[in-house]
C-alpha cells in the first residue's frame, strides 16, 4: 500500500491568509488563529477573540497540522490480505469497502443474529459533530445491543448520578471557577487537561486569578499532580478511598448543624435519609481508610459550608474505580447541602446553544434495559461497560438464542490501548469473523480489521461542538468552518454513515418495531438524516435553542465566538425529574450504600495499588504519532515513592517489571515522592510495540500499556465503568528483560 503524500507543495507566490477556528482535540475547544498557505498549515496560535480561552493554547494544537500531514494517515480505505505477520493491506475503491463491509455484516447477522454485532466508538467521535449526529441512524439500523463506548472507561457514574438526581444525564453541574472562593478537587489534573467534564481552557490562568481574589485551591489525590503543586493544600489520599472521604464530609455537615441548602431546600427530598445512611461514616473512621486525618476532613467539611460560593468537584480518578457512582452521587450531596449548587462560585448548569437536554426523553440516560451477555451488567443509556466485550466475545454459545459477537465496528478507537485487560480484548478481536474500522490510523485495534474506512481529519471539515458547550464553565457558541477543503476522493465520518446506512438497509430495512408514532418519528428523522448535512442539522438546533441564534450569522458575525455570558442559576427549572424535585437518595444510592458501607469503611489490603496519570502532552491513546509530541525525556516511566523502591532494591531509571491479575509489563521506574507511599503511577495511551500497527513514530516511543494491567472484572458496582484505579500490583527488579514491547502474558 502506498504511503500518500503530505499537501500539494506550495510555492512562493501562494498567499497566506489567517484563518480562525476552535481546536477539537480535547474539551477545552480553544479557539486557534491559524495562518495557512495554499493546504499547508504555517503556524497556530491562541486565539485571543476568544471569548472562552482568551488566546490559550496547549502543546497538542500543534498535532492538528501533523496529524494532517502525517505520512502514516491513511487516506484511502484498505482491506486486509492475509492474516497475522503476513498481513499486508490493500487500497480499495469506496464502493469496493462499502460492499465489504455491508456483506461482512450481513453474513454475521444472518448466521448468528443481530446482537452478533457490536460497536465501540472511541473518545474522538464525541469531538467530531458530523459523527454525533449521523453514526446513530447506522448504528440503530444495526439493531444490536452490543454497543460501547469510551465513556465506560472515564466518566460513566457521571452520567449516571446526572440522570438519578437530575433527571438527565448531560446535566451535570459545572464548577464555576471563574468566581468560586473554595475549589475543591479530587481525583482530577485539570492544569494538565484543562478541564474534564468542566471545560475550562487556560485553568493556570483561571487557577490564578481564583488566588488573586483571595480564594483557595483544595486538591486531594495520591499523587502530587500539577494541579496539586498549584495548590494551597493537597492531601494524599489512599486509591479507591474518596467515597470515604467524601462520606465522612456529608457526616460533618450533619454533625455539626452545618446543612444549610438554602433555597435548594424548597426543592430537594430525602434528607433525612442520607443523614441516617451516612451516620457511620465519622472522620475518625474515614482517617483509617483514607490515611487523611480526620480533623483535616473536618475542616473541609466547614471550608466548604463557609465559603461564599465553593465547590467539590471530582473527575477521571473518582469515577475509575470501585466506588465511581458513590463518589460521584456523595459530591453532588456535599454540594447541595452546603447549598453551593446552582448559585455563583458553585457548582452551575451551562446553558448550550444548541441544548441537547431541551430535546425531549431520547438521550436522557435510561438504564437496565438489557444486560451483558456472560457477567449480566446492565446497560446505561444503551451502552454495556467496555470492560465485558472480550467475555462477549470469547464465551462460547451457552445454548438458545444465546450467541457471542462475531463482528464488530469500531469508530475513532483504539480500545486494545484504552480499556481494560487490552490484551484479552487484543485476543478477542483476532477471533472475530468480520470487523470494520472507521479510523484514520491503523492501530493496535484496527489491524484486526478487515476493512479500515478512513475519513477525513480535524481541519478537512467544519466543526461545532455539540458536546462541552453543555460543560462548559461559560455560556458561548462557536462555529468553525473547515480549515482546509476536503481532498479529492476523500469522505467525512458522517458522509460514510450516511453511505453505509443506505447500503445495510437496503438490505434489512428499517425496523419494523415499536409503536406506530415511534415508527413515524424514526422514519422522519431517518429522512432529515438522509437529506442533511450536520451544518444543516445545527442550524435548526441553534434556531429552536434557548438564545435562538443563526447558524449563518454566528458564522457571520462571531468568526472568534460569542460570548452567551457566565453561568447562572436555572434550577429547579431546568431538572427533568419528576415534579421538577432532587430526591437525593435515589433507591440505587441507598442500596449501595447499604451493601458497601463495610467495604467503605474497612482500610485497604497492605501492597502497591497502581494509578494512571494524564500529561498535557497525551491525549489517550491517539497523539503518540506526532513527534513533537513525542520529543523530550521518556514519559511512559513507572512512578514510585523512594520508600518503595528502597524496600525492592530498585534504582532510578531502572527496568521492572509490573505484575497484576491479568498481566504483566517492563518499564523504567521513576523515583518520586510526588506520588504516596504505596502507590505506583503509570501514564495511559502507551503500548505502541504489538506487530502489524503503522504508527512509525509512536512505535518509536512504544512504552508499556497501563491497561495490560488493569482488571477487566474490576468494575464500579453502581455503573459499570471500569475501575482502573487502585489495581493491585507488585513490582520488581529485571534483571534480563523481555526482548519485546508487547505485554508478558503470565498472569501474577
Ligand atoms: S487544551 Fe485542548 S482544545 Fe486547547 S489547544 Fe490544547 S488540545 Fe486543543
């Protein structure tokens, strides 16, 4: 297969003109002003019209120009030849891919049924607005319950205690650091990420100005973060022990007479519920299991009822872990008692554009519906936890209609890298009869497939961000056309849905199920979906919005933006729950808590519990093919505290080897005391060394994958998502290391 060369050259006489977009690599949406000569990109800037980021950029922005220009995109769909080693690829016709994989489909469907099937879409697609609003017709004509997504792996109990408490799950409230007094932060790096779930581009910034008018930062993990550097305080915390923690901080609030919801109070239930559920969770209780001393947390029980617009706010490290749901469900509680939900300075609904919560029930994070075929967890929002698809897939038939997947689309993923016990799914998918790629890489996933449809990247097509404008820490809309125009020959995401969809329903039809208006309305949507573009469908989404703006005078007027103003109160109006009230002991908390109070308040077993960490210059596991990205020091290293490293005999810079369950990987250790005695760090994404992937500069910088080690049966029991955190590991010296990149699959 030839390797396609990077843009037309261009030539003294091209002129460069400015161009301004927002960057769709990671949730922060800044805005970029970007100079470009012909369909060469020159040079990327903050932009500083921004109303948002105000001129911030990170280091990623630059990945848009290489991944454009990256030798080892593919720009043309390929079918595989062979098997194994001897693999090669061969480029196709989109017609030729199309019919392969439509009848790839087809014949696992008809020899095994539907639910033989199954799709994984990975983190970009939530970046990409064509994908969002064209992939669903194709993945619903696939009428399969086998569907996942990155979401199982990060933020889930998110989700999920959005939807008990809230009655949605994209209403999630969002720090409002731009004029809170106390931040409190658990489990989250957002000088690192500019925020999760809490779009917040330029946080250095933010961070400082929260310093300057007299507020304080709060930040508690296992590790000494960038974030936690920054603080006025950060406290190890033992891994998987927040929900403790936060617990014990509800039990505070009780104790000392400091529940105070204020106006909430006209609209919130069950407050004495959670008063007698949490009752045992005293700090002295919670100081032996979290190793934070319980007159500490008393303290940030008070600071947090005290201050005149403070917040709690969680991320990636709380929901990825055994009590994911519970954490998430205990920060809400903490918020509202101290009445610093829906007020300035707390915790706030953005208010989108285009409002995907406005748009009625569909979307709104329905859940037990069906469940996963071996372990039985149950769905959330028509997604099963990643974390069960290689069981799916390779459990033998138990009989009936009972059948394992036998074919799989993946979109924009790479989940051998990104979900746990990679290298089980890595097995898995080499079983499969047919798999089909929609990716521009070939990567540690898509080398399994038969058919990688690639579509055209980020600066090739027009974007809108139809996810963090919802999580956003202020309202603003943004429309980017596309930097750069479409290659000859090549097709955007939501043009190969649009393709595929009519190929498989040709063959299948629509569904004939359901209810007639329900019938109706697919058909409709179906029709729009077929006649519109994702600009055509924004447009109408922006006009029936709450500002009822025009997509063509966004465009038009705001080149850098609109600024829709900071966040404000909007509750109870904005709940979708029944009565428009927050019952905040929703009967799935209460029965968590009932059943898990002994494990939360039991002190964890004594040995090494491993961690991840994100750096500003990863993205997961897709920015490891840009070498500036890549340049600098080694980064996929082992942290470990000097008193555990003395204890094994191991020496800075030296190779161990790292033993879960499932697994085992060899990397160099990195003394640090930045992280806690007992815990061992290792940055995700890494694990570019399996055969067959074309990524030549990340193969250069392969590293170890952290998900080798991570426990597919480690779960968050009130959601399913995957508890990567707090693995139990051991670590040792290696004296003769294993000549290969890939993971050593004896298990510890
Ligand atoms: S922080 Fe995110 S959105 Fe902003 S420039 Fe970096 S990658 Fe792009």
């Amino acid at each position: 297969m030839a390797r396609m060369a990077a843009p037309a050259p261009t030539t003294p006489t091209t002129p460069t003109v400015t161009r301004h977009i927002a960057c769709n690599l990671c949730e922060a949406i800044c805005g970029l002003e970007v100079d470009v000569q012909g369909e060469r990109i020159i040079a990327i800037r903050g932009d500083e019209q921004d109303p948002l980021s105000k001129g911030h950029i990170c280091p990623k922005a630059v990945a848009l120009k290489d991944l454009h220009e990256d030798p080892d995109r593919l720009r043309r769909p390929v079918k595989r030849v062979g098997t194994g080693p001897d693999a090669t690829w061969q480029e196709i016709t989109w017609d030729e891919a199309f019919d392969l994989v439509v009848d790839g489909l087809a014949r696992v469907r008809q020899q095994h049924g539907s639910n033989a099937v199954a799709v994984y879409q990975g983190n970009p697609n939530v970046h990409n607005y064509g994908n969002l609003t064209h992939s669903p017709r194709f993945f619903g004509l696939l009428r399969t319950r086998h569907r996942y997504s990155a979401t199982s792996v990060d933020q889930l109990p998110h989700h999920v205690v959005a939807r008990w408490l809230y009655g949605h799950q994209l209403l999630i409230p969002i720090p409002d650091v731009d004029r809170t007094s106390f931040f409190l932060v658990m489990g989250a790096n957002p000088l690192a990420s500019n925020g999760s779930l809490m779009t917040a581009p330029d946080m250095r910034g933010r961070l400082k100005a929260l310093k300057a008018r007299g507020g304080r930062l709060v930040v508690i993990d296992p590790r000494r973060t960038e974030t936690a550097a920054a603080a006025d305080q950060h406290h190890f915390i033992r891994p998987g022990t927040d929900a403790t923690l936060l617990l014990a901080m509800i039990q505070v609030l009780f104790a000392e007479d400091l529940v105070r919801p204020g106006r909430l109070a006209a609209f919130i239930d069950d407050v004495d519920a959670v008063r007698s559920a949490i009752a045992r969770f005293t700090p002295e209780a919670a100081a032996t299991v979290t190793g934070i001393a319980a007159d500490t947390i008393r303290g940030l029980a008070r600071d947090l009822a005290a201050a005149e617009g403070g917040v709690v706010y969680g991320r990636m490290g709380l929901s990825t872990q055994p009590h994911g749901v519970l954490c998430q469900w205990a920060i809400q509680v903490l918020n509202i008692l101290t009445g610093q939900l829906d007020r300035e300075g707390g915790a706030l609904l953005t208010r989108p554009a285009m409002d995907l919560v406005a748009g009625g029930q569909m979307g709104r994070g329905d859940f037990g519906r069906w469940t996963s075929r071996v372990r039985r967890v149950p769905e959330f929002g028509g997604e099963l936890p990643v974390a069960t698809l290689a069981e799916d897939i390779l459990t033998p038939s138990q009989g009936g209609q009972d059948q394992p997947i036998r074919a799989l689309v993946t979109s924009a993923g790479n989940p051998v890298l990104s979900t746990p016990n990679g290298a089980q799914l890595d097995r898995a998918l080499a079983t499969l009869d047919f798999m089909v790629s929609i990716d521009f890489y070939l990567n540690e996933t898509t080398r399994h497939a038969h058919v990688i449809l690639p579509p055209t990247c980020a600066v090739e097509h027009d974007h809108y961000d139809l996810v963090f404008h919802h999580l956003a820490v202020r309202n603003t809309a943004r429309y980017s056309p596309a930097l750069l125009p479409k290659p000859p020959g090549a097709l955007h995401d939501w043009e190969i849905y649009n393709a595929l969809a009519r190929r498989y329903k040709a063959r299948f039809g629509t569904p004939a199920k359901g209810p007639l208006p329900q019938r109706l309305l697919r058909r409709a949507a179906e029709g729009l979906m077929n006649r519109l573009r994702p600009d055509q469908l924004l447009a109408l989404g922006l006009r029936l919005g709450p500002y009822r703006l025009s997509l063509r005078r966004l465009r038009r007027d705001h080149p850098h933006g609109l600024d829709l103003g900071p966040l404000r109160p909007s509750l109870p109006g904005r709940l979708r729950t029944p009565g428009k009230r927050i019952a905040l002991m929703p009967p799935q908390a209460g029965s968590l808590l009932a059943g898990q109070a002994d494990a939360l308040l039991t002190p964890p077993a004594p040995g090494l519990r491993l961690i991840g960490r994100r750096e500003v210059r990863n993205n997961n596991s897709w920015m490891h093919n840009t070498p500036r990205l890549m340049s600098g020091k080694p980064r996929c290293t082992l942290q470990m505290h000097p008193a555990d490293a003395a204890e094994r005999g191991v020496a800075d810079g030296q190779l161990v080897r790292v033993a879960s369950r499932v697994g085992a990987v060899e990397v160099p250790v990195q003394i640090t005391d930045a992280v806690a005695p007992g815990v061992v760090c290792l940055p995700h994404g890494f694990g570019h060394g399996r055969p067959g992937v074309r990524l030549g500069v990340a193969t250069q910088h392969a590293g170890a994958s952290v998900n080798d080690l991570t426990d597919d049966q480690l779960l968050d029991s009130g959601s399913g998502n995957a508890a990567l955190n707090g693995v139990p590991v051991t670590v040792e010296r290696v004296s003769t290391p294993t000549q290969s990149h890939a993971p050593i699959e004896a298990a510890a």
